[in-house]
C-alpha cells in the first residue's frame, strides 16, 4: 500500500478511473496498474479476469 494512501482515497477520480473501476467491479477483477495486476492476478488465481469475457471470435483467413 502507498505510503500516501489516505491522500489518494480522498481525492476525485477522473472519468477514465471511474470507468475501470466500474469495469473491476462488474467483472470481480482486481483494480490497479497492469504490472500489479499481473501479479495479483497470479498470485490469486484470476488470470481467467484478465482475459476478455466469452469466447473467442472467429479469425478470417
């Protein structure tokens, strides 16, 4: 956890932020950076939560 975590709690998101936190929240997925996503993604289990949802597309050929 940041060393400045009560700062960052308290201050306004941009709609961007707001949007991935939606999206975690809606998938069940952990929020954050991708490098620490990765890693607790790992860590946990969740890779599956960092893939999109449903099945693959057809490719063209």
């Amino acid at each position: 956890m940041p060393d400045n975590w009560e700062t960052s709690v308290d201050e306004l998101q941009t709609e961007a932020e707001l949007a991935a936190i939606d999206h975690s929240a809606l998938r069940g997925s952990p929020y954050g950076g991708d490098q620490w996503l990765s890693q607790v993604a790992t860590r946990l289990g969740m890779e599956a939560a960092r893939r999109p949802r449903g099945r693959p597309g057809k490719y063209l050929t």
